[in-house]
C-alpha cells in the first residue's frame, strides 16, 4: 500500500488508526470540511473506524459528523497509509485511508463535530489546497475520470 507523508521511525510507538474519507463532489463543486482545531486543515470529508464498524458506516457517520449530510452511491477507490500525529488524542498513529466516492443527498443539521464547518470548492482548488498528500493524490486521480 502506497504511503504518503512522513516514513515510519524505529522507536516511536504507533496506534494503528484505520479510516474512511469521501471525494463528495454536487455539481462543479466538492464537499470538504475545515477543522479548526490546533491549525486550520482542510480535508475530505470521514474519519476513523471504530470497533466493529465497517468502513461504509463509518464514512456515513463521519460524513454526517462533519458536515450534517446524508450519503449515497458510495463506491471504494482504494487507501494509502500515513504516519502521523493526532494531536486531538496526543498519539502517533499509523493511519489507513480507505477513500471513497459518493453523493450528497439530504443536510440535516449544520456539522456536530466540534470545530469543522462545511467547505464547498472546486477540484482545482481544493487538489491545491487540501492537508495532506494522500487526499490530494486521490482527488487528482479521481478528477481526470470526468
């Protein structure tokens, strides 16, 4: 599996962390999510899996957590792993990115996960403009489908 970001390092203890993200796009525009936390990411919109959670209900709970919609018409694209620290949990974790596409269907509420706001931009943009690697990799492959 493809790795993006910072290599592995001896010695550190890593949490495995594996997740669900979404290329969401309505019309011209994608859906993403602005986290205001410890600095302002940009990202595709998921999050992590949790015990006993597939990949797929865990993508529409987080979808629904950051940005307060609904999700349909999922397909998978594949993953990529990243080593990184979660300052949110104060650990180092070796994150699997399972990614997806789907579509928007209904918001319900404005996002409850603390500190994210709901983004609407253009591919373009947000290719140059997203938090890590790995996203923008994927949002590259999956704009030159169309």
């Amino acid at each position: 599996m493809r790795r993006f970001g910072d290599p592995y390092k001896s010695g550190r203890k890593y949490v495995r962390r594996p997740g669900a993200y979404a290329i969401i796009p309505e019309g011209r525009d994608l859906l993403l999510t602005l986290q205001d936390a410890e600095e302002l990411e940009l990202q595709l919109p998921g999050g992590g899996i949790d015990f006993g959670e597939t990949p797929v209900r865990a993508l529409h709970r987080e979808v629904f957590e950051e940005t307060g919609y609904h999700i349909t018409n999922i397909r998978r694209l594949g993953a990529y792993q990243r080593y990184t620290f979660m300052p949110e949990y104060d650990v180092w974790a070796h994150k699997i990115c399972h990614i997806f596409t789907c579509t928007p269907t209904l918001r319900i509420s404005d996002p409850t996960e603390p500190d994210h706001s709901v983004v609407w931009m253009d591919p373009k943009s947000a290719i140059s403009m997203l938090s890590n690697d790995g996203d923008r990799h994927f949002l590259r492959h999956w704009s030159k489908l169309f």
